[in-house]
C-alpha cells in the first residue's frame, strides 16, 4: 500500500477548502506565470537580439544623414549633395524610421574603402578609363592634316603629341628631352601618359575617377572657322549620348568623370545657336556640366573646367633629365633685368602690351623681342628660351585672353614672372602654382601701368638681391610640376603637371563622394559667377565674400569674350605665317 505524503497536493487543498492552500496554490501558478514571461523576454532580447550574420560582418555601419536626399544631377560640378535610395538596412541596431535620418549604401563605396586596404600602393587612386569608340581621338589623329587650318599638326602629333625632337644647335637645351611641342598638344599628350598610369583598372566600381578619352580641343580646331553649328556641335552631342548609356555614368552622373581639351575654355562655351557665335556648347550641355574638364585656360565664372599648364619644349623621361636642367637653371648668370616676347594689340584699347613694349624698349635693362607677321626669332624655341635664361624676370601680359604659354616656358628657364592680371595664372593654376603667389612671382596691377605710368624697372630693382634669389629658386622647384614627361616613359620620384592634375582630380571625385555621404555641400551659399574665389579660400573656409581682385572679374559682354577667342586663333595664324 502507497504511503501518502505529508503534503497536501494542490486539488487537495482546494477541495478541503482550507484558504491557506488555496493562497499558497495562487502564489504557484504567479511564479510559473512569471517565470514564463521571463523566459520569452531572455530569448527574444539576448538570443536574437545579439545574433549575426555573415552579411552582417561584411556590411559597414550604416550612415545615417541629416538632410532630405536631393537629386545629384541638377548640382554644379564643385557642389554635391547626397542622393540614392535607402538600400540595406542596419546590422546590429534599429535606427528610427523618420524622414530626417536615412541609412544609405552608396554604389562608389567600394571604392572609397580601398584606400583601407594598406597593403595597395594603389588604394583611392584606380582610374578607369572608357574604351570610345576611335571617332572621338585615334581617327582624329589619322587626319590629322585637318586638325588645324594653318598648321600641319602631322608633325606635331608625333612621338605620342610631343613633336619632333629639337636639335641642341646652340647648346640652349641638353641633347635629349627636347621636342617642338605644339601649345594645343595637350589632348594627345595627356591620353598618352594615361596609358602609363601605374593605377589603371577594368573594374570601374573601385575607380577613384573616370576618364573620359575624348580629344576636345582637336575636335573643335576642325570646325571652328566655316562650319555651321551642327557640324560644330556634332562630336560632343554625340559623346554625351554615349556616355550617358553606359552604366558607369549612373553612378554620380557622370561627377567622377574627367576629359582634357588642351584649348582655352571659350572654345567650348557658345551661348546661343546663333550661326555667327564661337565655338562649340561642349561646356553648356547639362551632362558635361557634371563632368570636369580640363583646359589651358579655364574660366574664372564658371564651375565645370580647371586650368592646366600649357605644354613646354621639355619632356624629360626621368628624373635625372629634370634635376641636371634644374642644376643648370641655378647656376646661369642672367644679365637682363627683365624681358619680354610678344606683339602689340592695337586693337584692344585694355591691353597693356603697347605701354610694356615702349618701357622695355627705353631701359637698358629690358630685353625685348617683338613678334608679329613675318620671319620672327619669337618663333624659334632657342631664341625664345636662351632670352629667358638670360633674364632675371619674365613679364607676362594678357594675351588675347587671360593665359599664355609663354608663362610656363619662362618658368621652365629659372625667370621669374611678373603678371599684371590674376586671371593670367593666379586663378587658373590652382593645382600648380602656390596658392601665395608672392613666393615665385610679381604682380603689377594692369592700371598701374595703364593709368598711373608706373615704371615696371624702377618695381622690379625695389626687390633686393637676397629676395629675388629666393624667388628664383621656388621657380625653379616648380619645373617638374610644370612639365610633362615623355609619355613612353615614367619619372621615378618626381611628379610631374600630369600627375598633380590626375591626383587633384581624385580628390575632388573623393571629396565630392564624402560630401555626398554626409548631405552636405562642399561650400556655402555656392554662386557659380563666384567660382574663381573658392579655390583662393583658406583651408577650413566655405563661403566667399568680397575679394580684392573683384574689379578683374567684372563678367565681360559674351560679344566681347567671343571677340577675344576669334583674336586668339587670329593670332594662331599670325604665329604660322
């Protein structure tokens, strides 16, 4: 027979009635009850709540923004603003489900992190460049008789863009290196050192930009004088059509794509499609207007296209070509104060150029060398040169427009430039040049010579012997960042105008890409007629204001900018005759 336990069981005590055990049962089923509930909250909060996943480790975290998304592609090119649609969700933790905070996975992330990977001496500088088809460069090149109507560019195009070799003669260059470079070269010469970039890639996903080699400058030389503007337009329409097909250009609209047109930015800037206005609408095409676009002379009111050096007589194809040219430059006795190459413009009541040659012509100290229709030694590279490594400053006037290659030879030659217009070099070359000017240049107010009569001599002996060595030596420093090296060939450790343009490039896509990223502008209250201002701010800046070379930029009638553009090939012509 079982024994029966002490205990009452549950039912027991419910049955007997006693309310001791029925209150103790009550207090059971509580305990179970909770004992439940905890349970669930343990699996729900500490087992699920903590898993992960594969996906999960591999997913950086989330970004969240503070600003509502805007389209990218109604932007200036030196504005960005974030844009996409929310793709994946947070690994770990919820984010609230507002309007203001958004987790975003932007397509260019991935190559944003290879600058992570430090073992890739390539990290955050891939270029992928597109394959077009060869009506855009190569078959330029095959009629290249076309490309100018007073020169033969065959000959020009030679030797990978560089022209052909000049002869040492007079002993005013080294035996190699040296090559008859056309000023409007760079487009071919640019693409060519491309293809010796040490950072290529086919996988446009981890390009820190894109390249677009497209030859602008050839392109519009071919149609500028007696073609209407369809036939003008034509190759550029047609490029964009292109462009905007493939899926590379999807990603930023076309913001991490570059191109080069090694002539100024007038070419490319017609207003109207009126027959009789200049050039091309390149630059005007809402699509290019994302792109950057890099010419000789840029322009100082626009935000799509940045200034690069006009090309030299000197390709060096490695560094010890630089440094012995460099040695040679500082070692030179120079027994002209200042000098300056160039013709009058009696046709333009602003230029100074009349007044600089009558004040050179009447000092002792000036050493002048006058250009103009005809036979002239200012077409012969070594006279040319040998004047500007006899002189201890180099004046260099507005030309026809802003920019003059005669700035970046008297460069090469160790002299020391004087400019009279910030737009000559100071606004352009931002990437080149130092941002104070005053370590490697002069400058002299235009009305200072216009208005006033100031003697540019008596300037120029106001710089002490100890300042003016300082200065030359900075200029001097400067020539392999000025230069383009021989594109079969690549510099060991110097660096020269085609990588600081590459690299600056790259920071911009870079930091138009983080801006993107954190919704926010590059700079404040952007104004694109400003556009030569931002570069000149101080690290940290973001809004322009009132600048003391403002009465430079007063924004001239289009009549008058397409007038200067025609007087610039009118001068191309000169120089040929």
């Amino acid at each position: 027979m079982r024994r029966r336990p002490v205990a009452l069981a549950p039912f027991e005590g419910m049955e007997k009635g006693s309310p001791k055990n029925q209150r103790t049962r009550i207090c059971f089923l509580a305990s179970l009850s909770a004992f439940f509930w905890i349970l669930l909250f343990y699996f729900h909060f500490v087992v699920l709540g903590g898993s992960t996943t594969v996906e999960d480790s591999v997913l950086s975290p989330p970004i969240k923004l503070e600003t509502p998304l805007i389209n990218v592609e109604s932007v200036p090119a030196r504005v960005t603003y974030a844009r996409k649609e929310k793709e994946k969700p947070p690994p770990a933790k919820p984010v609230k489900n507002t309007a203001t905070e958004r987790v975003v996975a932007y397509p260019f992330m991935r190559a944003l992190r290879t600058v992570e990977n430090k073992s890739d001496p390539c990290g955050g500088r891939y270029i992928y460049v597109h394959n077009l088809p060869p009506r855009f460069n190569e078959e330029m090149l095959k009629e290249c008789k076309s490309l100018s109507l007073w020169t033969n560019m065959c000959k020009f195009t030679s030797n990978e863009g560089l022209g052909p070799p000049l002869e040492n003669v007079e002993g005013v260059f080294e035996n190699t290196g040296w090559y008859a470079t056309n000023q409007f070269a760079v487009d071919v010469i640019f693409n060519n050192r491309m293809k010796q970039y040490e950072c290529l890639t086919n996988d446009s996903s981890i390009a820190a930009a894109i390249f677009v080699p497209f030859y602008a400058g050839f392109d519009i030389a071919r149609y500028l004088w007696g073609f209407n503007i369809s036939r003008r337009d034509a190759a550029s329409l047609s490029l964009v059509d292109w462009l905007m097909k493939r899926p590379e250009w999807g990603i930023m609209g076309g913001k991490d794509h570059f191109l080069v047109a090694g002539r100024i930015t007038w070419d490319f800037r017609r207003l109207s499609e009126e027959e009789s206005d200049w050039g091309n609408k390149l630059l005007f095409l809402p699509a290019a207007r994302n792109m950057s676009m890099l010419v000789v002379e840029s322009s100082p009111w626009n935000a799509n296209d940045f200034g690069i050096p006009y090309p030299t007589y000197f390709h060096p194809a490695k560094d010890e070509e630089v440094f012995v040219w460099q040695d040679r430059m500082r070692k030179l006795e120079r027994k002209w104060l200042f000098s300056f190459a160039g013709a009058p413009r009696p046709g333009n009541p602003k230029s100074i150029r009349g007044q600089i040659i009558d004040q050179c012509r009447k000092s002792n100290a000036c050493k002048l060398l006058e250009c103009d229709f005809g036979e002239s030694k200012c077409h012969s590279p070594s006279s040319i040169m040998q004047m500007f490594q006899s002189s201890l400053f180099c004046l260099q006037p507005q030309g026809d427009s802003y920019t003059r290659r005669s700035a970046f030879d008297s460069m090469l030659a160790g002299c020391i430039p004087v400019f009279f217009h910030p737009g000559s070099a100071y606004t352009q070359y931002t990437w080149h040049l130092p941002k104070n000017y005053t370590t490697y240049s002069v400058f002299i107010p235009e009305d200072d010579v216009r208005k006033r009569n100031v003697s540019i001599e008596e300037r120029l002996r106001q710089i002490s012997p100890e300042q003016v060595k300082i200065m030359r030596e900075a200029v001097i420093n400067l020539i392999p960042r000025l230069v383009y090296a021989d594109p079969r060939s690549k510099l060991e450790t110097l660096r020269d105008a085609f990588d600081v343009a590459v690299q600056a490039v790259i920071n911009k896509v870079t930091k138009l890409r983080k801006n993107i990223i954190r919704g926010r502008t590059e700079y404040d209250n952007f104004v694109e007629e400003n556009s030569w201002k931002y570069d000149l701010l101080d690290e940290g800046r973001r809004e322009v204001g009132a600048h003391e070379w403002d009465p430079f930029f007063s924004k001239p009638k289009e009549e008058q900018r397409d007038q200067s553009a025609k007087n610039s090939w009118q001068n191309e012509q000169r120089d040929q005759s």
